[in-house]
C-alpha cells in the first residue's frame, strides 16, 4: 500500500519536472546567435576636377517692338479737303516729303496775290520819296542861288539908296524879293528834313506787309500736307470733302528709320549692367556734366533683339539706351527701359520679317563681362542646400559659394568669397547626410570640369 501511494504522489512530480528541463532546453536552442558590429565602409563618391573658368554671361529678357516716336498731324488753318492721296490709308507706307492732303487753297492764294500787289504800291512811294528827295536837293541848290542874288540886289539897291540915286520903294521891292527867296529855301528845308521820317515810314509799312505776304505764304503752304518722315500711317482721320479747323487731327504716322524695344529690367539684372559698365573718356576725366548722365541713366550696352517665327530666329542689333518712366515700377519691382535698333530693315533678307514692326514680342540679349571675377561650375556641382563638396585624401570638405547667376546649365559665383582651388575634386553626388571630415570614397572614373 505504501509503495503504490507513493508511486502515485511522486510519479506527477517527476512529470512536472521532466516537462520544465525540456522546456528550458528547447527555448536555449532558439536564442539567436551572438551579433558582431562591423564598420560601415565609406560611400563611393563621383567627382570632378575644378579648374576655376572665368565667365561672364547673358541676359536674357522680354520685350515689346514700339515706335521710337508717333507724330499726329493736325490742320493749321481752315478749309475743305479738296485732294487725297491714295497712300493716305492705315498701314500704308509712305516717304519724306510724299504729298498727303490738299486743303482747299483759293483764299490763301487770292490774299497772297492781294498783299503782293500793296506791296509793290508801297515799294513805289519808296521810290517815289527817293526821287523827290533827289528833286529837292536840286531845287535846294536854285533857291540858294535866288537868295543869294536877292541878298546881293537888297544891298546894290540899299547902297543907291543912301546915295539917293532911287527911290525907296525900289528898297522895300528888293527886300521883299529876299524875303520871298529865304522864304522859299526855308520851305525847300522843311521839306527835305521831312524826307527821312517818310521814307522810315514807307520802310516800315513796306517790312510790315512783306511780313504779312509771308504769313499768307505760310498759310497757304500749309494747305498741302506732306510725310514729315519715312513712316507707316496708323491713322486716318479725315475723307475727301471734310472741313478742317485749326487743331483738327489730320492722320497720325510713325517713324520707321528707327524703332525701339520696351523691356523690363530686373534690379539684379541692372546690378550687373552697372557692374560691367565702363566708363567713356569723359566721364573719366571728371566732366561734371558727364558724372551727373552716368548716374542717373541706364549704362549703356549693346543689345541683340531675336525675334522667333516658323521656327526660326531672327535677329537685329540694338543699344540699351534709356530708363523709362519714373525709376523702379512699384506693381513689378522691376525697371523699364528703351532698346534702341537704329536698322530695323533686314534689307538683304530673303526670308523671314524684312522689318521690325510694331507689336512684335522679341527677346533681348545683353552680354555681361563683370569686373569681379566670376568662376563656373556645372549645376549638378552644387548641392541643394547651396555648398559646394570636395573630397581632400579620403574625407569630405565643405565649402560655402555665393552665386551670382544660376545659368540653365552651371553656376556662376564670386572668386573671391569662395575657399575654392584650382584642381579641387568637387563632389557631384547625393549624400543623404553630409558633414566636415566624414569620410568618402572616390570614384575611380572622375571628370573634369567643364
């Protein structure tokens, strides 16, 4: 009995006991096996070779074509329009000096007429004093004479007198013909004095009518209306039959000898103009005058106007000549300014526009050649967050840039804010994380800069 009772607690134990070795057996099997930290080997790096080209570059903007002047032709006096030319049309192209409109002439030609005929009344009284004036100096010479011989006959008969040898009546005769000839040459005088201020009276009213016969002349040569330029005619404003008063808008025209380009530039773009811009042999001697031009207009610069069409560019030479409107636009922040193509006929060509014509949207290309020096890299040599990575041995050295023009294809940045050597290998990889000193590897195909 004792046996079995026995057999019986102890048997359960051992059970137990078995279970839990196993158990503990099993989970030691599954435990994982002991870990060993090994080094991450450096990233492989491309490169390339930095051989610090100097640069300068283009700028590139938009831009409008516009008349570099438009002239409204108004009537300076009235009439009817009595003959048009057939070039008087808009759009039509028209050369200097090409009659346009006739206004009704008649009136003006009749005043014309009328004031050349007082003109030659007036040019004979002129004369007509000249010869009257000769006149009186001879009859000046006769009364002379007539008095001095009646002078003479007062003092014979005097004399004969005081010897009663006449009578006194033959004295108070002879006194009166001396009397009569000293009065005669008195009146020949006055008249002569007079002479002078006759004549400066027919001078003046022979000057005021020849000024009056040449605003009669004006006047009616301003009845024919002619192109002041070579240009094309943009507006017309009045028919065959119209009457005209003073001021009323004939037709407009704009000059085509020249045309001018609008455009819009950046401040920075104009940093950089004003950068590259050298100065004329007056400004450099300190002309007061040249300094104050400087300063306040656009440097100058030359300029290619393109034009595309058809697939195809065109181009024209042109000069950034001036600033327009009142400095910097507040709306754009930008600042407008005139490109000036004194050619803008393609005479030789044989395709595409002959001319540069109003309207046309152009690109304007300035080149820039900075007195700073500028050094280029590809863009792909910059990282995003703008540093620029070269390798030294086998460690990773970084390097702060300040770009000066992001170019479609590479990077231009200041010489002399840069650590940056010729013969650099400049990283052209991603690296996840970067810092100074971190080791890289390079790759054994590296590049050269372009």
């Amino acid at each position: 009995m004792l046996r079995r009772a026995l057999s019986t607690i102890l048997a359960p134990v051992i059970i137990i006991t078995a279970g839990l070795l196993a158990f503990f057996w099993l989970k030691a099997q599954d435990a994982p096996p002991e870990r060993t930290r090994v080094p991450p080997s450096p990233p492989i790096v491309a490169t390339i070779e930095f051989d610090a080209v100097e640069a300068g570059f283009d700028i590139h903007v938009g831009g409008n074509v516009v008349p570099s002047r438009e002239v409204t032709i108004s009537a300076q006096i009235a009439g009817a329009v009595v003959a048009k030319s057939n070039d008087v049309e808009g759009g039509r192209y028209v050369s200097q000096g090409t009659s346009l409109l006739q206004i009704d002439p008649a009136s003006y030609e009749l005043e014309v007429q009328s004031l050349g005929s007082e003109l030659n009344q007036v040019a004979q009284d002129l004369r007509r004093a000249e010869v009257e004036a000769e006149g009186n100096a001879a009859l000046i010479q006769i009364a002379e004479s007539k008095r001095k011989l009646a002078t003479q006959e007062l003092k014979r008969v005097t004399s004969l007198f005081e010897s009663n040898a006449v009578a006194e009546t033959e004295v108070d005769e002879a006194q009166r013909f001396e009397l009569e000839a000293s009065n005669a040459l008195r009146t020949l005088h006055n008249v002569r004095d007079l002479i002078p201020t006759r004549r400066t009276r027919l001078e003046a009213e022979l000057k005021l009518v020849e000024l009056r016969q040449q605003q009669a002349q004006l006047s009616l040569d301003r009845t024919r209306v002619v192109a002041p330029f070579d240009g094309i005619i943009t507006n017309d404003a009045v028919e065959l039959g119209d009457f005209v008063q003073p001021g009323d808008v004939l037709l407009e025209i704009e000059d085509t000898a020249s045309i001018e380009v609008q455009c819009n530039l950046r401040t920075d773009d104009l940093y950089w103009l004003w950068n590259s811009h050298q100065p004329g042999p007056t400004e450099e001697t300190g002309n007061n005058e040249s300094s104050d031009r400087a300063t306040f207009e656009v440097p100058r610069a030359p300029a290619t106007v393109t034009y595309s069409v058809g697939g195809e560019e065109f181009h024209w030479q042109g000069e950034l000549a001036r600033f327009e409107g009142r400095g910097i636009d507040e709306t754009t922040r930008t600042v407008p300014c005139r490109v000036i193509v004194s050619e803008p006929r393609r005479d030789e060509a044989t395709d595409g526009p002959p001319a540069l014509m109003r309207g046309m949207y152009v690109t304007i290309t300035l080149p820039v050649s900075p007195r700073v020096r500028l050094w280029k890299i590809p863009n792909r040599a910059v990282q995003p967050n703008g540093q620029v990575w070269t390798i030294e041995g086998d460690e990773l050295r970084i390097h702060e840039i300040t770009p000066a023009r992001v170019l479609p294809d590479s990077v231009l940045f200041r010489a002399d804010a840069t650590d940056l050597k010729v013969g650099d290998r400049i990283i052209v990889s991603q690296l996840a994380t970067a810092f100074e000193g971190m080791q890289v590897r390079e790759s054994d195909q590296a590049e050269r800069s372009p």
